[in-house]
C-alpha cells in the first residue's frame, strides 16, 4: 500500500506531468494570463516550478513578454524595476514554497519603496489547503501567512471562475495610492485543469488615489504663507506622482530651500539656487530642516536615512503630505495632509498668495529668492569643507567618473554598497526617477537585477540607451546567476562591480563601532573571466580609466561588466 504523504505526492507528480492539452483547450494558466494582458501587462518576469507550469505553458500562447530570471528573489527585485521605470504594475510569476517564500525579501524593499509588483505563485492542489499536513511537494501550512506581513494586501483563486476577479482586485490594489506590492495564490489544480469559459477580454481596475482634504490645505497654505524661514523635505512620494513640477513652482513662490531624502533623488533640480541637494546624513543639512519655523515634508514619512538616524529635532511646525496614511506623524507631530504629493502640491498653490506673509526682515528667506540661495549656498559649502578636510578624494574621483560616464537620463539601479551610500547623498540623478536603490528594505543583490528590469521597460517602449547597475562584491555575488539572464535577452546593462574583498560598509560600520571587522572579508571569483564565462564582454579598469570605460561600455550593444578594484570608505557619520 503507498503511505499518504507518498500518494499526495504521486498526485502533485501526475498533475505536473499530464499530456499537453489539445490547442484548443485552454486551462486555468489561461485565465491568468489573459487575465494579466487585459489588465495592461506586456511583460512577465519569474521562474518555472512544478506547481506553476500551467501559467508557463499559457505565456506561449499569449502575447506577453517572458523575462525568466535563475532566482526568484532576483526574478522580484527585477518586478521591482520595472514597476519603478513604468510607474505601473509589474508582474512576477512564481511557484509553491520554496519558490514563493525566495520573493520575500523583493517584496519586502517592492513595500518599502511603493512598487506595484503583482506576484502570482501556485499553491498545493485543492485537496491540501486545508492546513492539514499531507505531504504534498512544497506544501506549508499557511503559505499566504508568510506573506501577509510583507505585502499590500494578499488574495487568493480557490476555482478557475475567480482567477480574473482575483488578478483584477490584485492589480487595483497594487496600483492604489501608495503603490505596493501584493500576492495572489492560485492552486496547481486549478492551474492545470481545462476551463469553459471566453477568453478574458476587458477586466476594468479604478486604482484609489487619496486627495486632500480641503480645509486641511487651508491651513497648511495659511501656516507656509506665514512662515519666515520655510523649508522643504521632498520624498520619493514627489518622483512616484510626478510632482516635480508643483514642487517646484511651490518653492519658488515661497523661496523655500529644498532638500530630497534619497528615495527623491531628482525631485528637484541639482543645481538649482534653492537646492540643498541631499546631503541628509549631514549635520548642518539636519540642523537646518530642524531651524524651519514651517518645514513642508512631502512624501516622506522622516524615517530613519531621512531624519539624519532619528536626531533630526523640529523646533517649528511641520506640514506632512503623505499618501500612506500609516506615515502620518509616525515619527513627529505634523499637521498630516494624506494625498497624493501632485494633488496636495496643486491645491496647495492655489491657496497661496503671490507674496507670503511671512516674509521681511531678520533671519527669515520667505519671499527673498537671493536670501534663501544665500542660505543654500552657505549649506552646499560647509558640507564641501567637511568632505574635504577627510581626505576622501579617491570617493569623489570614482563617483564623478560615473556621473561623467552615464547620460543625463539614463536610469541607474544601485546595490547596497559604499558607492550607493555616497550616490544617496553625492549622486546628481538629473531625471526623476533614474537613481534607483534598495534603501528602503536594505537587501543585498538588488543592484543587476533590478537594471535588467528597467531595461526590460525601456525595452517594451522602444528606448534607446542602456541601463547601469553597481554593486560591490559581496553583492554582487548574490546576482551572478543572472548574467546568464542578461545574455540570454541581450539586455543593455552596463553592470559595474566595486570589488573591495568584503563588505565594505560593514567593515566600516564594525571598525567604528568595535575597533575592527569580523566576518566581513570575502573570497571572491575573478568577476572578468568570470562574465566572459558567460559571453558577457568585461573590462577591468582604473579610478583614472572609470569614465572612459564606462562611456565604452555604454556606447556598445548588449551587456557589459565593468570590474574596479578599489577600497571606498564612507565619509564620517554626524548623528552620533
């Protein structure tokens, strides 16, 4: 007699390898995918896995485009990408268990960073989801406990007649105000068997925008158009509505100085005279948000990158236009205006006078467009002196030689390495929304594929150029499988590894804090050979050659690695 959990197994086994349905039977992966293409979607990224090959069989009959990556955390992050170069929803297709719970840390910086990833795994046949434990390959408990505290919201397809409402309430909430990423299960079964039912055609979505309250913008307008030295904080939520040009006007009508937290790099114009740019890990760029009689933060929440590790103190008011109403004085009391950072910034102006209040005399800049370019200009220079009284030259060198290489608009995906941090601050992005990071969740390997998600994009749309990933060796050792990946699509990217031998922020971190690093050195492969292993062209170079052989990089078809060998520190802190 065949134990249970065996049989349960033999029954996974069989479903998977069932003969190929007739062409003109179509199956549950059918809905999904049809389901996916009526929503809008073009193209697909994941990874097969026994309980999903009913969706992968569907792909080859649709239209859309397959990007298969070798991980499923690196199939997410490059959902994740993609979902930020489109502004739209991204979706990733996965399979039970192991392949499903591999997304997790993805979908954990997709939340962070308000990216609309719509995950689609498979689940155990029907007969297993009743939490009992028989033994199915892949079977947990309670898959969609794991994801429950990760994502936006999570749904589930039990018969094939649910799968389209299911993908469209996915794609609505996923799309919603803030953007986030969510989960929809769907069992093998049902996956796998045949459907009666028309082709999905039309699943109609109305994704819910937050919008301001009007007496709320009242009295936010009231308190900046009172204010003698109002200040700006503009977040990731002013790139993600594309509210660029309201902030703007917004501060220019107020002669208010702008700072972006690293998540708004390219909110505001660089060189601007009302840019304080982004140095947020700087005291004096801390003191002064904290000096604002009105600081306007918009679109940021002042979690830790933004509030200087929390030692950022409000001495004056705040004004807070977020769309995650979670982030609402969740770190400081705010007069909290929950709306989309476009919508709040328009109302806003149509409140404000031509002339604020607030302004005249003293040590106040509101009204007086050459008092507060003084102010900015006064900021830009201390943090100039503080930089160049530590002697970080070979720092600033590399990171000149990659702003000096790339195009102005030219999107760029970075890891979790020291260049990163430095770019958060010192980084010139040019256009809203080409620096892309893992700040927000803060996981390693996020840098390549996520590039090879945003030239997917620019791909779909016909542009032309390439896309640039940085990494540093450590991280870079979690992306090596998807130079197969960029090989096998031919996708642009110029991937650019700063080998150190180790972690090298957590080198820094830990010889600042305990007086020397353990664990934090690498062996590590030859990255050159390495990428030509794979027919991927690679050049080692130089901090002096780093321009020129990123601009060749650029300027070739397909993918190219580039490999420095340099050991970057990080300027000093100034919060502790």
């Amino acid at each position: 007699m065949t134990p249970p959990d065996a049989a349960q197994a033999d029954d996974s086994r069989r479903l998977a390898a069932q003969p190929a349905p007739a062409t003109t039977v179509r199956t549950g992966g059918d809905l999904v995918v049809e389901s996916l293409a009526a929503l809008g979607a073009r193209t697909v990224f994941g990874l097969p896995g026994q309980h999903a090959l009913g969706m992968f069989d569907a792909l080859r009959r649709s239209d859309l485009r397959y990007v298969g990556l070798r991980v499923e955390n690196n199939a997410g992050f490059a959902a994740d990408g993609y979902a930020r170069a489109t502004r739209g929803a991204a979706a990733l297709m996965v399979s039970t268990g192991p392949g499903a719970l591999t997304t997790l840390a993805a979908l954990q910086e997709a939340a962070a960073a308000s990216a609309a990833v719509v995950a689609v795994g498979s689940q155990v046949p029907r007969a297993g989801l009743d939490q009992g434990r028989h033994g199915y390959l892949h079977e947990l408990t309670d898959q969609s406990a794991s994801f429950r505290q990760v994502v936006k919201s999570v749904h589930t397809a039990r018969t094939a007649s649910q799968i389209p409402s299911a993908l469209a309430a996915a794609w609505e909430s996923a799309l919603g105000v803030p953007h986030g990423p969510v989960w929809l299960e769907i069992p093998q079964d049902v996956l796998s068997e045949p459907v009666d039912a028309p082709v999905v055609t039309a699943l109609p979505v109305a994704p819910r925008t937050p919008t301001p309250r009007p007496e709320v913008v009242a009295e936010a307008a009231r308190r900046l158009a009172s204010a003698r030295r109002p200040v700006v904080l503009a977040g990731g939520g002013v790139v993600r509505a594309g509210a660029e040009a309201e902030l703007l006007a917004l501060a220019e009508q107020l002669s208010a100085p702008v700072a972006t937290t690293f998540g708004g790099k390219g909110a505001f114009p660089w060189t601007h005279p009302l840019s304080l740019q982004s140095w947020l890990e700087d005291r004096h760029t801390t003191d002064l948000l904290g000096e604002a009689d009105v600081l306007l933060v918009v679109g940021s929440g002042l979690g830790e990158l933004s509030s200087n590790y929390h030692t950022f103190r409000p001495r004056g008011r705040i004004v807070q236009i977020e769309a995650d109403a979670g982030k609402l004085e969740a770190n400081h009391p705010a007069l909290g205006v929950h709306a989309d950072a476009r919508e709040a910034l328009a109302a806003l102006l149509t409140h404000l006078p031509a002339a604020p209040r607030g302004a005249g005399g003293g040590d106040g800049w509101a009204g007086d467009p050459k008092a507060a370019a003084r102010v900015t200009a006064l900021l830009l220079e201390r943090v100039r002196a503080r930089l160049d009284a530590q002697g970080l030259q070979l720092e600033r060198q590399v990171l000149q030689a990659v702003r000096t290489a790339l195009p102005d608009t030219a999107p760029s995906c970075w890891d979790m390495t020291v260049l990163a941090y430095w770019a958060w601050s010192a980084f010139d992005a040019r256009t809203p929304g080409a620096m892309n990071s893992a700040q927000g969740a803060g996981g390693l390997g996020y840098g390549l594929p996520a590039a090879l998600g945003v030239a997917a994009a620019r791909a779909e749309r016909g542009e032309a150029g390439g896309v640039l990933a940085v990494s540093g060796d450590g991280g870079a050792m979690y992306s090596l499988a998807e130079l197969a990946t960029l090989r096998q699509h031919d996708l642009p990217v110029t991937w650019l590894v700063v080998d150190d031998g180790g972690y090298g922020i957590l080198r820094s971190y830990m010889t600042q804090a305990y007086g020397e690093a353990t664990a934090t050195e690498l062996a590590r492969p030859d990255f050159v050979a390495l990428a030509q292993a794979f027919g991927v062209p690679a050049t080692r170079t130089t901090a002096e050659r780093l321009a020129e052989d990123l601009a060749a990089a650029f300027a070739a078809p397909g993918p190219h690695v580039v490999v420095l060998p340099a050991r970057l520190e990080m300027f000093a802190p100034t919060h502790l």
